[in-house]
C-alpha cells in the first residue's frame, strides 16, 4: 500500500491540475479530426449510411430456387447454387428470407451480396465433415484448413447486411475443444478442427451491417488484406459459460488498410477486436504477412471479451489505431499488448480514448508465449511498442498499469493523459518501465472491491 501511496502521489504531481474536482474536464475536440500519427481521417470514414438492398441489384430470394424452409435439412449446394447463378446473370443480392437454413460453406462470387431478412438465420453445420479442405488464412499463416460459413475472396463492394442473424451452431465444436485440452493441454486451437463464420480475403471497398454473429465454433469474422473496410452496427456474440466457447474473436484483422469498426456491440469468449498480420521468427520476410494500418474503432459497446483491443498474438505490426467514445462492461483487459518472443513485432500510434465503464486491467504489456517456437533461429527477435496514447478515460478495475518489464522488447512514448481510475488492488507502477512516459492529469484510486 506504501508503494501505491507514493506512486499516486508522483502522478498528482505530474497531473496537479487534474485532481482539483471529482470530475474531468471534457477534452475540446480538434477541429481537424487526425490519426494517432496526426494524418488526417478521410472522409470516407464519415460516410455510414445505411445498406440499401434495392441498390445491390436483383433480388436472388432462396426459397424461390428450390431451399427450402427446413432447420434440419443441410442446402449448402442448393445455396451455393442460387449464389452461383446470380454471378451467372450479372449479380444481385442473395436473400435469406424469415427461417432457419442449414448449411456449410458458401463462396460468394463476383457482384453479390448477402442480404438476411428479419427472422433469418443462416446456421453453420455443426459436423465438420461437410466443409471442404481449402488454401486459407488462419493464425498468421497461409496453409490447408476450413473456410468459414460465408466466404469471399478478392470481391470489390462485397456487402453482407439485414436484420438477420449467422449462427455458426458453436455447441458441438466447443465441447469437442475442451474435451480434447483435457487430454491434451498442448493441442492448439487450429488442431481442433473448427470452422470460422465470416472470412474475406483480399477484398475492397467491403461491409457488413446491421446482423447478428452469433455462437461461432472459431473467430467469429476473420479479414485478411482487406481494404476499405466498413464493419457497422453489427451485434457479435459467444457465450463464455455454461459452455465456454474458445477463441471466438469477434473481429480479427490481418494485414488490412483502411478499416472503419462502428456502433457495433462485442461479447465473446476471446478478444473483441484482435490486429493480426503473421507470426514466426520470421514473419516479417514473408510475403504473405503484412501490417494493421488506419483502423478507427468507435461508439462502440463491449460486453464480457478478454479484451476490447489486442494487438496480437500473431501481429508484426500495427500503426495508426484509433479506439474511442466506446462503452465496456466485464471486460478482461482494455488495451492489450501480446509481445511473441518468437515474432518480430512493432506497434505504434496506438490511442484509446474516451472510455467508460469496466475492467480488470487496463494497459496490460506482457510476453506472450503460447506455442512459442523460434523455429531454429539463434538469437531472439526483439520487438518494439511505442507512441501509445490512453487518454480520457473513467474506468472501475482491479488494476489499471499491469506492465510487466522484458528484455525481449522496448516501450517509451507511453501518454497516459485525462485518467479517472479507480483500482480495487494495490495498482503500483513505475513510470521508469516505459522511458519516455507522460502523465498529466492523472487521477488514480484504491477503492473497495
């Protein structure tokens, strides 16, 4: 408690003006809306309306090309078929209408889109045998596993979007999970065999909108190389008990450009929004690895997830992230940093900002080393984080500073600004483990839990 005592009172001298009310003064906008780095956010981050299904062209309803209306019954080819057929006329929308289809994976093609009425739900089998082995994208690497539910790939103004809902059918996938780790505490998350529910690869000008994801047996929506992504109003759910349903990612993004995550509500049992881009003692030489940049997360709500913002586990680099006005219930940590000692990692230009609610951690740095492998190489890779910004937030936590000193990576340029923490546990920090470090009205408490 000394410890705790002395620290807090190191950040009211750093921060004097901050404690001279019991609430923070609200940060004056700028008049230039700008990244992390400073550059400008374009205006295409602004323009959110709301998907119009009459502009995606002819309407493809399902059920008026022999699917029918059975829960039971698997229609991945009757599916597939409608969907291939729109493609062959031109393109158009395919709907899912009110009811409950069953089905594997399903390849979207050039000029169509999805579209789920109120009522629908597109339900991913849960057998794994009725999907397809394919070259795909999963875990930092390229190699042959299962594609999702719905697929597309290299699609320009791909929209998935409605009132409906995606239930990936998690249950079966997820006992079969635990119960293969209590055999085997080695077994890895792609050693169980489980498919994802929404993946697209090398896509542009790509959105979803309005739908529910729901219960998927692995990441929920898994985007590889996109850009000009627009992920808006989206509900992405898994339940984290009676069963827990592991590695259910609600938003993982590897090696994309230009993304915009807005008014979405995440709840899963996994992190709600995860930067990959490759992993490996040398991941930064493959071709097929890449960097997170300009990605704005905004106005939206988290429920339970192991934390709203990781950068990694399988993440080179990530510049220019920007998460803000958000709202967080039970989540496990805010900002997470997993720094491999296997991978080559940068992050930087990193802000969280104007957040309230809940959490157990706040910034949370540490070595991550899961299935760790340097794969033959000699020395370890060291790795860097720095001009990181948490800025106006009113938190409730255990412990908000749970940064823990390596040898295997370097931090400075941490800014830790407009702070209203308060702590259930001794929160001792030193700012000296982030050199470089700025606090200005800072305003950190032990409360009772």
């Amino acid at each position: 408690m000394k410890s705790f005592v002395r620290i807090c009172c190191l950040l009211a001298l750093l921060a004097a003006p901050a404690a001279q009310a019991a609430g923070r003064t609200p940060r004056q906008m700028p008049a230039v809306d700008r990244f992390p780095d400073g550059k400008p956010i374009p205006a295409w981050f602004r323009e959110t309306p709301a998907v119009d299904a009459a502009r995606l062209g002819r309407r493809y309803v399902v059920t008026d090309y022999g699917v029918l209306r059975d829960s039971t019954l698997l229609q991945t080819e009757a599916l597939q078929a409608v969907i291939d057929r729109a493609a062959r006329e031109g393109g158009g929308v395919v709907v899912i209408p009110r009811g409950v289809f069953l089905s594997a994976s399903l390849f979207f093609r050039r000029g169509t889109h999805l579209w789920l009425e109120r009522g629908a739900v597109l339900k991913g089998s849960d057998d794994i045998g009725d999907f397809p082995v394919v070259r795909t994208r999963i875990e930092g690497r390229t190699i042959d596993y299962f594609p999702a539910l719905v697929n597309a790939d290299s699609l320009d103004g791909f929209t998935v979007a409605g009132e409906g809902t995606l239930d990936g059918n998690g249950l079966r996938y997820w006992k079969s999970f635990w119960k293969r780790r209590a055999v085997n505490r080695k077994c890895t998350n792609i050693e169980e065999l489980r498919p994802r529910l929404v993946y697209l690869s090398n896509c542009t000008n790509a959105r979803l909108d309005g739908i529910t994801i729901r219960n998927s047996p692995f990441w929920s929506t898994h985007y590889y190389r996109c850009s000009d992504l627009k992920l808006t109003n989206l509900r992405i759910t898994s339940p984290y008990e009676p069963v827990r349903s592991p590695s259910t990612d609600a938003i993982d993004l590897d090696a994309c450009h230009n993304v915009l995550i807005k008014g979405c509500y995440l709840s899963v049992n996994d992190d709600a929004i995860a930067l990959k881009g490759g992993k490996g003692p040398w991941a930064d030489r493959d071709p097929d690895n890449g960097i997170n940049t300009d990605i704005l997360i905004e106005d939206c709500t988290y429920g339970f997830c192991h934390s709203m913002l990781t950068c990694g586990s399988e993440c080179i680099y990530a510049r220019n992230v920007l998460l803000r006005r958000c709202k967080v219930h039970d989540a496990r940590l805010l900002l997470n940093l997993k720094m491999r000692p296997d991978t080559p990692q940068r992050y930087e230009y990193i802000t969280v900002e104007q957040v309230e609610g809940d959490v157990k951690r706040g910034l949370h740095i540490a070595p991550w080393r899961q299935f760790f492998d340097l794969e033959g190489r000699e020395d370890m890779p060291l790795s860097y984080a720095e001009q990181v910004t948490l800025r106006d937030l009113d938190l409730d936590c255990e412990v908000f500073f749970a940064v823990q000193p390596s040898e295997q990576y370097r931090l400075c340029d941490f800014v830790f600004e407009d702070l209203d923490i308060r702590a259930s546990k001794d929160d001792s920090y030193d700012p000296a483990r982030i050199p470089g470090s700025r606090f200005e009205r800072v305003r950190l408490r032990t409360v009772e839990p």
